[in-house]
C-alpha cells in the first residue's frame, strides 16, 4: 500500500497528492502497539505544549521499546531539533532513514540542519532527495532556491 501511495506523491501532476500525503503520514504514525502508539502522541503533545523535556522522554521510551518503528525516531528528532541538539537530532533522523529511506520529513530536518550550519551545499543535496520523494513541498523548493542564489556568487 505505501509504494503506491509513495508512487502518488512522487508525481508532481498529481492533484490528489494531499490524500497520498495524508494516507503516508497516517500509515508512519502506526506502530502496531497502542501503548507505542500511546507513548508517539503523549509525546507529540508534549512537543506541541513546548515541553520539549517530556517529549523527549515520551519518545526516548518509545524508541527504547519500538526500535524499528522509524517515526519514534523522527518524533525524537524533531524534538531534539527543536532543543537546539542538532547531535542527537541527527543521529536520531539517521536512524530514521535506515528504517524508512521515503521519509521526507527526516530529510527535510537534516536538511535544516546543515543549512543552520552552513554546510550549504549539503543542505540542499538533502533538499534535491527530499523533493525527489515528495516534489509538492513548496518550504523546500524555497529553501532550495535561496541557497542556490547564496551559493550562486559570480567569481571576481
């Protein structure tokens, strides 16, 4: 079922690509645990509140019980991320993509990233991927196009 769904999203004259999005998105929040279940939106919710020490507790158990569900992982990035540990945000959306190499949330972190580290070149590597997978991502295209005009420069 993802394959297609992934098959939508990549086609950029898809105009039902929000329901291909929605349905992947959907489908990565399913562990097949409702305590893991449980633990990913208690988590959220905390992230969503600013307590980003709780939500990163929430989903550091959940990545301790569910080490193959791939949005925990995520999850505990983004929350990491959003700490200004971009360490552990990293080697949290690495492990992501181990798990889920169409994971374009992931790739659109690490790609935040290396662009907040000036590593321009590989911030926008990760954005061309993650386009790849989902070219409907207006925020990317942006990112992607103001860091070719920042590394555009005419030689003197």
């Amino acid at each position: 079922m993802l394959d297609n769904l992934y098959a939508e999203l990549a086609d950029p004259n898809n105009p039902e690509w929000q329901r291909a999005q929605a349905d992947i998105l959907r489908e990565w929040s399913k562990s097949g645990s409702a305590s893991m279940d449980l633990l990913l939106k208690r988590g959220r919710e905390a992230m969503d509140a600013g307590d980003l020490v709780a939500a990163i507790e929430h989903f550091t158990a959940l990545t301790d019980h569910a080490p193959d569900f791939a949005e925990g992982w995520n999850a505990r990035a983004t929350a990491y991320f959003l700490a200004g540990q971009f360490g552990p945000s990293v080697a949290d959306i690495e492990r992501t993509l181990a798990l889920n190499v169409h994971h374009f949330g992931a790739l659109d972190g690490l790609g935040m990233i290396l662009e907040e580290l000036g590593r321009d070149a590989s911030a926008m590597e990760v954005y061309r991927a993650s386009l790849a997978i989902h070219p409907h991502q207006d925020n990317i295209k942006q990112a992607l196009e103001r860091l070719e005009k920042k590394t555009s420069g005419t030689a003197l």
